[in-house]
C-alpha cells in the first residue's frame, strides 16, 4: 500500500498517484465515495458513452434529415485576409 496526501490544486482537491502505480497521464478515472472511502478507479477499458438522439427526432415540427446532396458544402472563397490580425 502507498501513502500520499490531498493537496489544493486551483480551486479543487488532488492527490498525486505514487509512479508505481504506473498510471498513464491522460487515463479517464472515476472517483466516488462509498461509505466514507475515496474509491478512484480506472476507466481505460470503458466504452466511451454515446447521446441518444432517439427521443429528439420528431419532437420538432418541420425537422427533416440531410440529405447526402444536402451534406456536401459547395467551394467558395472565404476572406481569409480579413481574419489576419497582423497583416
């Protein structure tokens, strides 16, 4: 068992994972309380959750889905020197 303390970081709480944890920065964890324990556990592994758009479609009147033909935009050209701040 390793050993490590809550410590401020911003406006939040943290708490350093020791390097023989092994963790990879970046790694998505879930962090609960159970019965006055900090449970955090690693969700690598998870399927990434996705939006159910099932109960929107039909609720708007008039609302159509794209066409293919519908999806493609048309080559214009865009005044890109206007957006440059420096020139």
């Amino acid at each position: 068992m390793a050993m490590t303390k809550v410590f401020k970081s911003g406006n939040s709480m943290a708490v350093r994972l020791p390097a023989s944890f092994n963790a990879v920065p970046g790694t998505p964890v879930e962090v609960r309380e159970e019965q006055g324990r900090w449970i955090v556990e690693s969700l690598a592994n998870a399927k990434p959750k996705k939006i159910d758009l099932t109960g929107i479609w039909g609720s708007i009147p008039g609302l159509k889905q794209l066409t293919p033909d519908e999806r493609t935009l048309e080559e214009r050209d865009l005044p890109w020197h206007l957006l440059n701040r420096n020139g």
